[in-house]
C-alpha cells in the first residue's frame, strides 16, 4: 500500500499542478493546449539548469557530501527556472491568442509540435545524443527526503504514515501541492481571480467595468505556462530520473482530460488527478505491485497482458470523457478572440 500510495503521488502531483495551469489560462478565456509543449519545454529547463549547476562551486561540494539542504535548494531553483522558462515559452501563445487573434487551438498545436522538436535539437548540440541527463551519479534518488536526512537509522520503523509520506518522497511533490492549493484560493477567493474568471466568461461586460481584457488573458496564459513548466521539471525529476527526452508520456493531454473531468474546479481536479495518477502508477509498475501484500499473488501473475496495463491510463481517459463530457461546463468565452470594438 506504501508503494502504490507513493507510485500514485508521483504522477498525480505533475497532473494536478498542470491541470491548474489549464484552468488558469481557460478562466481568463485562452484555450492552452500547448501544455504538453510548455512540459516538455519545462522538463528540459530544469534538468539542464541543474546539470550546470553541478559543476558549480556553488553545488559540486554538495553532491560529493551529500548535503541534503543544498540539494533541496537546487530541486527549488530548477523548479523556478522552469517555471520561469514556461511562462517565457507561453507568450508565444499569448501573442498569437491576444494581439494577432489567431485560433488558439491551432497556436497551442504548432507549440505542441515545436517543443519536442526544439529540445531534441538541443540536447543533441549538448550532450551528442537523444538523453540530458545529470553529469554524475543518480542525482533524482538524491533530491529525496530519506530516513537518513533526519539522521534516523533506514532500518528503524516509521510507521504507515512515515514510511508513505516522508520516506522516499521529494520535497517538489509538497510543494506543488502546497502551490495547488494557494493558487486555487487566488483563484477563487480573490479580486484578481474574479477578475481573471470574468474574462473568460463575459469579457465585454468586464471590459466596461474597467478591467483590461488584454492584460488579464496574458496573466492568465503566462501562469498557466508557469505552471505548466514546472509541472514539466517535476516529472521528469521525479520519474524519469530526473532526464530529459523531448517527452513526457502525453501528461499534458492526460492534464487536460483531468481539467474537463474536475469541471474546471481545483477540488475536483486534485481528485481526478489522483485516478488517473493510479491508473498511470499502475501502468508502470504493474510488475511490482503485490495484490494481497505477502509477495505471493502479483498484478502480473493475473495473466494479462503488459501492453493493456500500459494503456489503461489512455482507455480510462477516453472512457471518463466520454460518460463526462457532456455535463463539463467550459467558460462561455473560452477560445474566442476578444475584440475590444464589439458589443
């Protein structure tokens, strides 16, 4: 259960963050489905920010000591520099969207396209190969918080609750969740997020109340590419090892299926999140999950194939969507370019 619980974390947490990402940029009326580019986008930021970082001065002594409250301080930088990157990334989206009025849809596609191509390009010119990767060592398993780092033996018994949520976990999952749940209160419980929510919904009548259409759909894109880039670093830290490929396993369009599943609602979205964060566990770790718990009865030994386990995150995708679609209520104004001159 300890396993599975913290397999679950580990791609429900990138889920949940990027779906909020969506939601920001679809409150304030730009349809961004350019996620799965900004990811890619983010992911390859952070792990090069932190390959450079470990020839630093400033790092390189802390790896060869392992100082856990150095590393961690690294993990929270690669998280802001991918976050800061993102939302560079994303104004791209915004200028098409915003000042050419261009469909948003083919925008976040060509950006889609883009973006894997872009960071291939680039870690071919860096590394002479398809993988970025760190330049010693199996850095991600060092960004863990572990037993040791509290000076506790590895063998001693922290219980259910230790062994699940502070044995082997990152501090970026905390974080993120922490960040999830601050931005869902910007969102809904503030002036700024009324604001923002209006111009999705209504940006003629915000407009006459004075609030400036243009600006708010650019903050709003450009936060959801933050997020969305940060999303990207966090999953490439925390399950590919903290590498970049010019790929994130389509978790960007897994996070838009998520955003239509919750309804557009951050609470309903942290629980989508954590099913298709299971489902995606499940498909990777299928050969390591013990059913009964006692190491005799293995999900693999139930005689079905490896293939189907790894495209159950995808069949249950389809399968939500379709039985939910219909009663998700999008933001009326959602992907229509706004015209300042019309009424």
């Amino acid at each position: 259960m300890t396993f599975l619980i913290q397999q679950t974390l580990l791609y429900a947490v990138p889920l949940m963050i990027v779906a909020l990402a969506g939601v920001f940029a679809e409150r304030s009326g730009i349809i961004n489905l350019a996620l799965e580019g900004i990811m890619i986008f983010g992911a390859f930021v952070g792990v090069l920010f932190v390959r450079l970082m470990q020839g630093t001065s400033l790092f390189s002594g802390a790896y060869a000591a392992r100082n856990w409250l150095a590393l961690q301080g690294l993990e929270l930088l690669a998280m802001l520099v991918a976050a800061a990157l993102g939302a560079l990334f994303s104004l791209l989206l915004s200028f098409a969207s915003v000042n050419l009025r261009a469909d948003q849809t083919i925008g976040g596609t060509a950006l889609n396209l883009m973006a894997p191509a872009l960071v291939l390009f680039l870690i071919r010119i860096i590394a002479n190969q398809n993988t970025l990767g760190m330049s010693e060592g199996d850095a991600a398993s060092w960004f863990m918080i572990k037993k040791s780092t509290f000076g506790i033996d590895s063998s001693t018994d922290l219980g259910f609750f230790g062994e699940t949520f502070i044995h082997k976990i990152y501090l970026a999952t905390y974080v993120c969740i922490i960040l999830f749940v601050v931005l869902s209160i910007l969102l809904y419980k503030t002036r700024f997020g009324l604001r923002l929510r209006s111009c999705g919904e209504n940006p003629q009548a915000a407009d006459s109340l004075g609030i400036n259409v243009y600006k708010m759909r650019y903050a709003g894109t450009t936060i959801s590419g933050a997020l969305a880039g940060m999303g990207g670093f966090v999953y490439a830290l925390t399950t590919a090892n903290c590498a970049s490929t010019g790929d994130v396993a389509g978790f960007g369009f897994l996070a838009l299926a998520v955003m239509i599943f919750g309804n557009w609602k951050p609470l309903n979205i942290a629980g989508a999140a954590a099913l298709f964060g299971l489902f995606k566990c499940i498909a990777a770790s299928y050969a390591s999950i013990d059913i009964n718990g006692d190491g005799v009865f293995m999900l693999k030994e139930l005689g079905i194939s490896g293939h189907l386990y790894r495209m159950l995150p995808y069949i249950i995708t389809l399968v939500v969507l379709a039985f939910t679609s219909k009663k998700s209520r999008a933001p009326k104004a959602e992907g229509v370019p706004y015209d300042k001159g019309q009424r």
